[in-house]
C-alpha cells in the first residue's frame, strides 16, 4: 500500500469549524484513490485547527493534480458551512504540495483544488488540468458578471445585494456583528441625546462639540480649535483627506480675474502676484466640473454647490494660504473674489462653500469612484479572468478582501438615493452626474502617483507628507512587485503570450475605463514593465490610495463645520452682509449634521479583524521565492513605518494616514 499524508486546516474565524462529514478523493497522472472519509477519534474540523490524515492507495498515483473535497450532512443537523483553509498533502516520496482553499464550504458542496507553484495557462502540461482550468473560467464568468449602474460608470458586480454574493467573498461573521454593534451604539447615543431626527438649527457652533462623548480623536480636537484659520485651511489641500486637486499656477484662468490689488497685502513684502507666479508659489483649486449639475431640493427649495476657484499661496514661512476666493465659475457682479481682509464671517462663509464642493468631490469621486468602484472593476476582473492556480491570481486576491460586500452594500447604505450621501447639496443624479464627468477626464498617469504629483506641480511644495509617504510607499510596492511579476514573467513574450493577463487588462479597459482610449489606460500588455507598472497602480490605489482618502474622514470631517456635504443657505453674493447668524443658518441642521459625524466614524472605524498591507495570512504561494519577496516587503514597509512615526514626533499635525501600520490590504472600510 502507498500513502498520503494530509494536514488539513480549518480557518480560524468565527464559526469556521463543522460537524459534517468531509470526503477526499485525490488525482494524479497516474489514476485516483478511493474516495475517503475523512475522521479521527474526537473532533475533527474544529475552528483554528489542523487535522493530521492518511489516504491509502494500491499504487502510487504519480504526480498529483487535483484534491476533490465533498461535505455531506451529519444527520438531522442544520446547515453548517466550513471555512476550509488548505490541504497539504504529502506524498510517498516525501513531497509537500499545499493546495489552498480559503473559503466557506456549504453542505452537499464539491471543491476541486488546484495545488503545487503557480502556472500561466500556456505551462499547463496535462490534459485534465488544461480542461479543468478551462471549466473554472467558465464557470466563473457565469457566475460573476458584469452589469452597469449608469451610462458612463464604471460596471460593477452582478449581485443586487450581499445576500446573494458567494461567502468567500462576503465580510467575516465578527465583522458584520462588529459593525452593526457600532452603527448600533451610535444610534443609540444620538437617540438619547435627541439629536437624530432633530430638524432644529443648531443655537451655537460650540453646541457642535457634544455630538459624541467619547468618540473623539487628538485630531478632531485639533480642527474643532483651528477651523477657522487659513494656514490649516490650506494645509488640507495637502494633507488632509483629499491631496489630488490642487495644481501649480503659472498664469490666472481668464474666468478669475484675481489683481494684484487685490492680494498684494497677503503676499511677500515687496512682492507681486506676477513674481510669485514665476517663483512657483502660486497654486489653484478648480472645482468645474461640478459646473452645470443641479443641486438637489431641500424643504422645497433648491439648494446651492458653488463650483468655486481657490487661490492659494506658499508664503515665506512656507505654508500654504488661501488668498482669493471666486465661488461661481464666471465672474460677474453678484459673483465677487471674496479675500482674507473681508469681513471675517465673508470670508469664512466663502471657504466653506468651497470646502463643501470640496467634501462631496472627495467622497464621490476621490474616495467611491477612484478607489471602491475601481477597486471593484480590478477584483470582478480578476475572478473572471485568472485561475486560481495563476500566479497573478494569488498575488491579487488578497487585495480585494471584503470588497465586492462593502460596494454592493455601499452602493445602497452609503451612494443609493436613499443612502448617506443622500444627506449632500447634490441628489442621486447629480452625485452620479460628477462621477460620470469624472471618469471622463481619469486619465492612467493620474492614478499613478509620481506622475501625479508632476503633472500638477507638486515636487517641491514644502509640507506636502501625503507625497512625501506616498512616493517612497509607491516605491516599495513597485519594487516587490517587480521582483514577484519578474520571477514568473522572465521575458516580454511571456507576457504577450498569456491569455489570461490580456484577458485580465482587456475587461479593466473595457469595464472600467468604458474603452476610453484617450484615458492613456492599456488595452493590453506587451511587456513585463507595463504590468509591473499596472500592478503596483491597483496595489497602490487599493491600499495606500485608499488610506490616505478614508483614513482621516472622522479626523476632518467629524467637526461639519470644517467641511459640510451640505450648506442649506444660497452663497454670498455681496460683502459685509453676513454674521455668526449667517454661518448657523447656512450649516445643516442638527439631523444632517449628526448623520454626516455618523457616518464618517463608521467608515474609520477600527476594526479587530484587520489585516494591513504587507500581511498576506493565507498561505496561497507553494514556491519559497515568492514567500521570500513577502518578507522582504513587509520588512521595507516596517523601515517606513518607523521613520514617518519618527518624522511625526516633530509635526504639529501629524500625518499618519500612510503609515503603513494604517493601511489596510484592501478597501475593507
């Protein structure tokens, strides 16, 4: 007789183990066993542990293939999935092959497991492994496909509610009961405080301050005090949770007829407003784009989004000014360049309706399109196009933990008609509107951040710590992605004859960037550099990318004066007309307010369950070079980690937000 040797292992969350019986059934080259049980005296299958198992044949069954895994029912008990991680299965002449699983098994569910290194198609050697990767792929497209949410949005997944998505895919038990717990015990607070549904106006700013008792943050303390101040208001086109919509000035738009008259008094003693556009110091906010969208009716009347123009200054002692203010984007008589010598509340009312247009672009475009919804097009992309026995499959995957849940449940609870970004100056359609025209202008050096901050002049502005982490993150992430897609594409013709990659690149184009050519975005790859690049993009934009646009919502935005998704009164169109009155009626009212601090605390929310980039548990990789390369990744992101805590030390405001040990491995929030 000839055996096998199993160590197979039951995932460690919540519920993981079963009481239903597990059959095994190996093939190899040369035949297959008899189809076993699976049992040990005592519990098998328990949560978090590793049964030891042996399989016997008559004859050796070469070289191994496939592990087929069945459950069928104990008797009378209920459903009772199992979260399966991985077989290792030693064979008679002492080979260890891991064929890994990682997801939940339903009862009367078949399992066929690939094992051994990672493959391209084109290295298939065998005829029952070519036509059972075959088979994957079509069963995986059946079973995730694409569908639209509008003309001109990205597609997204099939599934119309989590309900319906397959478990691997679905949050964790712990973290679906985590978060309703938190929703719950803010609804609960609000409730008893009689806040929420409060359709009262709030009688003072420092009423604001007891939303929440304990729910607070050093830097949410921080923008409560310093709102208000235009050093701070500037430092947050750079660090705070939206630093991609500034750029350099090199010369005034024709539509914002900014004199030196005017800010002179704001500048360098001695300087010009021409001199400081040639020295590099002149910057520009330009919200256009929301140009023409029609805000939505609240209480019967329109509201306003001013798709407002931003001046902005480095001064000498290098921090970054707002100087001039333009709220419409033609200039006009009732349509003034507000400025910091204004009256005080004039002044305060024209930054926060530019913060607002800023606050609604950020959620719906910088943090749903840009990092969720892409995320999304990259993960149903990926489960389509690549096996799972694909070394780039293997890389991936983990990468998109939780997020076809957190989407399909967030385009209902957070982007639908009725959801929390409902509570914004824009309705469903105009929010849907700003994203199409969005898309339209993303371009792929855009999303790829040392081409970014270039293009927009960015280099060398003083205090900008979102590039200056972001940049030496991006480099890490490119170098362990050169070294991981190198060892398996060691030549450009490796790539172009991989069916599965241009399959892969081809759906992202199509599904995602709608086949827009001038995007810049590839349509196919034709060498190992254009992947790498690709992929250090994706890795990038659903990790880091994604940190530095979620990570700080209740940090800047729990205090909603300091940047509102809805202004209830019409922009100021004279000076020296308005009061702190003006400022009260103007911010939402006390139930919008407390919705918006709702929201945002959930959204960064730190959950138990979190696994940070670098961290890949899932042993998913059988071959030493690619674990090696994980190590290694992990062991630069700790040498980051350390020094942005240290630069920290010094800073007045910290920025944490890309410190590694905050960044998840995927959109999990």
């Amino acid at each position: 007789m000839t055996e096998y040797k199993l160590e197979v292992t039951t995932g460690d969350r919540e519920d993981a183990g079963t009481w239903d019986h597990i059959f095994i059934t190996l093939f190899g080259t040369e035949g297959q066993s008899e189809r076993t049980e699976l049992d040990n005296f005592g519990i098998d299958f328990a949560t978090g542990t590793t049964g030891n198992y042996t399989i016997s044949t008559n004859l050796s069954l070469g070289k191994l293939l496939l592990v087929k895994v069945e459950k069928d029912p104990a008797l009378i008990l209920p459903e009772d999935e199992w979260y399966f991680s991985k077989i290792v299965v030693t064979t008679p002449e002492g080979e260890a092959i891991l064929f890994p699983c990682y997801r939940w098994i339903s009862r009367g569910e078949l399992v066929e497991l690939r094992g051994g290194r990672a493959l391209k198609a084109f290295e298939e050697d065998h005829p029952m492994l070519i036509d059972h990767r075959k088979q994957e792929l079509i069963l995986k497209k059946s079973f995730y496909q694409w569908t639209t949410l509008a003309e001109g949005l990205a597609h997204i997944n099939g599934f119309k509610n989590v309900s319906e998505l397959p478990a691997e895919v679905r949050l964790s038990k712990s973290k679906e009961t985590e978060v309703e717990n938190v929703k719950r015990e803010i609804g609960i607070e609000l409730i008893l405080k009689g806040l929420l549904g409060s359709k009262e106006q709030w009688e003072s700013i420092d009423d604001m301050k007891n939303i929440f008792r304990w729910k607070k943050t050093t830097m949410s303390e921080y923008v409560t005090e310093h709102w208000k101040e235009d050093d701070f208001y500037g430092s947050q086109f750079l660090n705070g949770v939206n630093p991609n919509v500034i750029k350099r000035c090199t010369e005034l738009p024709p539509n914002f007829p900014v004199t030196e008259e005017m800010v002179k008094p704001f500048l360098e003693e001695g300087s010009s407003l021409q001199e400081e556009l040639k020295k590099g110091n002149i910057f520009l906010y330009d919200q256009k784009k929301m140009d023409g969208i029609p805000a939505r009716v609240y209480h019967g009347e329109p509201l306003h989004v001013t798709p407002g123009l931003c001046l902005l200054y480095v001064n000498p002692e290098n921090k970054l000014m707002p100087i001039a203010i333009q709220l419409q984007q033609q200039p006009a008589e009732l349509n003034p360049i507000f400025l910091p010598s204004d009256l005080e509340t004039d002044w305060l009312l024209a930054k926060m309706f530019i913060r607002n247009a800023d606050c609604i672009d950020h959620q719906t475009v910088h943090h749903l399109m840009k990092t969720h919804f892409l995320s999304e097009v990259y993960a149903v992309s990926t489960v389509r196009s690549f096996s799972v026995i694909h070394p780039l499959y293997k890389l991936l995957f983990p990468h998109f933990r939780y997020t076809l849940h957190i989407n399909t449940g967030g385009r209902i609870s957070l982007f639908g008609p009725d959801g929390s970004l409902s509570e914004s100056s824009f309705d469903y359609e105009g929010l849907k509107e700003l994203m199409r025209r969005s898309l339209s202008e993303t371009t792929y050096s855009s999303l790829c951040l040392p081409e970014n901050i270039i293009a927009r002049g960015l280099e060398s502005i003083p205090n900008f710590y979102y590039r200056d982490d972001g940049l030496k993150l991006w480099n890490i992430i490119n170098s362990f992605v050169k070294a991981v897609v190198g060892h398996y594409y060691p030549s450009d013709s490796e790539v172009r004859k991989d069916t599965e990659l241009q399959d892969w690149i081809s759906e992202i184009f199509t599904h995602g960037f709608l086949g827009n050519t001038a995007s810049g975005f590839p349509a196919s790859f034709h060498t190992v550099e254009e992947v790498i690049k690709f992929i250090t993009m994706l890795i990038f934009t659903v990790t880091g990318q994604h940190a530095a646009v979620n990570n700080g919502q209740f940090d800047y935005s729990y205090w909603v004066p300091n940047g509102s998704l809805l202004l209830r009164q019409p922009p100021p169109t004279t000076k020296g007309q308005s009061s702190m009155k003006t400022i009260l009626e103007t911010l939402p009212d006390v139930d919008v307010t407390v919705k918006i601090a709702a929201t945002v605390s959930v959204l960064t929310h730190k959950y138990t369950d979190e696994i940070l980039i670098g961290e890949y548990p899932e042993e998913r990789f059988q071959e030493p070079a690619p674990k090696q390369m994980m190590k290694e990744f992990q062991a630069e992101l700790s040498y980051l980690s350390e020094a942005i805590s240290t630069r920290n030390l010094q800073l007045e405001i910290p920025y944490t937000y890309l410190n590694p040990t905050e960044i998840e491995n995927s959109v999990a929030n």
